[in-house]
C-alpha cells in the first residue's frame, strides 16, 4: 500500500473509489457518478497503482473486494460523508428555493403508511426538492455503511437499526389467522392456541439476532413460537398467512388494509397489547445538516397527520 498520502493522485478519485467500493461494479459505479465506463476503467487502472492493490478483483461473472479494499470501505464511506457535510450544504435551508434530493430507506409497511402523506407535503412546503423512497436492504450486515449512503433509514424499534434516531410514528401488533381457522372460537385465541400453532415471522436487518417487541411480549406471556416460515418484511406477513392454518403478529394499519381481501381476521388473544414503533435513523455526521434537521421536523408533521387518521 502506498504511504506517500495524497501526493501525486487526483482528490476527486476518492468519489471514484467510493463508488467502486460500494457498487462492486464498473458499470454501476459510472452510472452512479454519470461518466463512462472507460472513464471509471482509467479511474480504477489509477487507484490500483497508487494502492499497490488489485481492489476489485473478478469472481465469476462479478467482482469481489481484496482485503485491503473491504478496509477502505467504510473509511472511504466516512471521507466522503464528511467531505458532504462540509462542500455540500449551505449554512441554512431555505425549502421554497432548495434543489435537493432526500434519500429514504424505510420498511414496505412504513412506506405505506409514510409514502403518500410525505410525498403530499413535500410537494407543498418543497416544491423543488425530490425524494428517493427505497427499501431497508435485508442484509443487516450492511446498514451502517448504508446509513452513510442514505439521508434516513426508517425502521421498527427493535430490530437493531444503527444511528441516532428520532420516533416518527406507532402501533401496534395484533394476531391474524384465516377467517376459517378451525381454532378460531368467537373470534379468539388463547394461549394454549398461540403456543400449538404454526407461527410466520418477519426477520430482516441486524435485528435476525434479536428478539423482536412481538417476540418478547410472548415469551413474557410464556408462549413459545413454533416458527415454520420466516419472511423478509412485516408487509409480507399477511399474504403468508392467508389460506393457512398459520397464524402471525402484524401492525394494525396494515392488518386494516389487508385482512378483508386477503380472507384474514384480527384474533383476539390474551397478550398485552404490543407497541410498535416507527424510527428514523442517521448517520451522527448529518446531526447538524439544516436540509436533514428541516426533514426530520417535516416527519414529525407527516406523523402527526399519520397518529390523527389512525
């Protein structure tokens, strides 16, 4: 590796090198910084010299990163969040007049809850500004990096998203099983039921590791779940459970919304009832950016809206 520092290599290829660390990919990474992909081949052939390091290396038909590279990773990811949060914002936020695009990674349920009232109120109080709305990626192992790729990650509390965070909005778990489930009595569950059957679960992010809010409430209430399908958000819970025996925990709103069509009913259970909490997550190096601090005020607003309808 070179030790000469910066001396004798362009400092607009850290953007590069970012990129390339990043997407894994030499097309991708040109897309991302709009130039060429012979342009992002001579910014690799560069950066391979001034690291004595191959950094991408082929596998198959993709690339994979050298050691040294996963290291730069997420001190390339830090460089380049730092040098944003110095060159890329402006001493204030003004939204009638402001270019800018907010990145959002939420959860399939926060975006339906989210999408449409955010959306609305953007385009009245930031008429210029666009908003990304992406999934959480389902590789927790990822998040921290792409917490310094993304505005905000909003998320559940409890399933171990990184950054500082902010409430946006809450509510709450409740059991949902076939209309026709044989166990079903007056449109109840006991225990003893909860503990006997076949249960869906959703796991993604770091929090696979973690006991989840619906978790610990029954194994509080000494209900051991018998897990047999596990799927990758809470919005994909219902379609699991429809014309099955299975039975599963999701938000209220998006039982609202899904259980008339899909044939699912709402069971009463003796469980205490079970928050759920809606987060928003940043990286602590845009703690103090205005556009983000005027975001975060924005979520709140959409939240409030959001509480009042629910």
């Amino acid at each position: 590796m070179a030790v000469d520092g910066t001396r004798g290599i362009d400092a607009n290829l850290i953007l590069a090198l970012h990129a390339l660390l990043e997407e894994r990919n030499l097309t991708h990474a040109g897309n991302r910084l709009t130039v060429s992909q012979p342009a992002m081949s001579g910014a690799l052939a560069r950066l391979r010299r001034h690291f004595d390091d191959e950094l991408l290396v082929r596998a198959g038909g993709d690339y994979e990163l050298t050691p040294l590279a996963v290291k730069l990773r997420p001190v390339v990811a830090a460089a380049v969040a730092g040098a944003e949060e110095v060159f890329g914002r402006g001493p204030g936020f003004d939204p009638r007049s402001a270019h800018r695009t907010f990145s959002v990674s939420l959860s399939e349920y926060a975006m339906t809850v989210l999408a449409g009232p955010l959306v609305r109120l953007l385009a009245a109080a930031a008429p210029h500004t666009r908003i990304e709305l992406t999934p959480i990626p389902t590789n927790g192992d990822d998040l921290d990096l792409h917490l310094l790729r993304r505005d905000i990650i909003l998320g559940p509390a409890g399933y171990g998203i990184p950054g500082r965070r902010q409430p946006v909005f809450s509510d709450r778990f409740v059991c949902v099983v076939s209309a026709s489930n044989p166990r079903l009595r007056h449109g109840a569950l006991s225990l003893a039921d909860l503990a006997e059957m076949r249960h869906v679960v959703a796991r993604f992010g770091p929090g696979k590791s973690t006991f989840t809010p619906d978790e610990v409430a029954l194994h509080q209430a000494g209900v051991e779940r018998d897990v047999r399908v596990v799927v990758p958000s809470l919005h994909t819970l219902p379609t699991a459970v429809a014309g099955t025996d299975l039975c599963a925990f999701i938000p209220l709103r998006l039982a609202q919304r899904c259980a008339a069509p899909l044939g699912l009913v709402v069971a009463e259970t003796p469980v205490p009832p079970i928050a759920l909490v809606e987060v928003a997550h940043w990286h602590p190096s845009r703690a103090n950016d205005p556009a983000l601090s005027w975001f975060r005020n924005i979520l709140h607003d959409v939240a409030v809206t959001v509480e009042d309808d629910g």
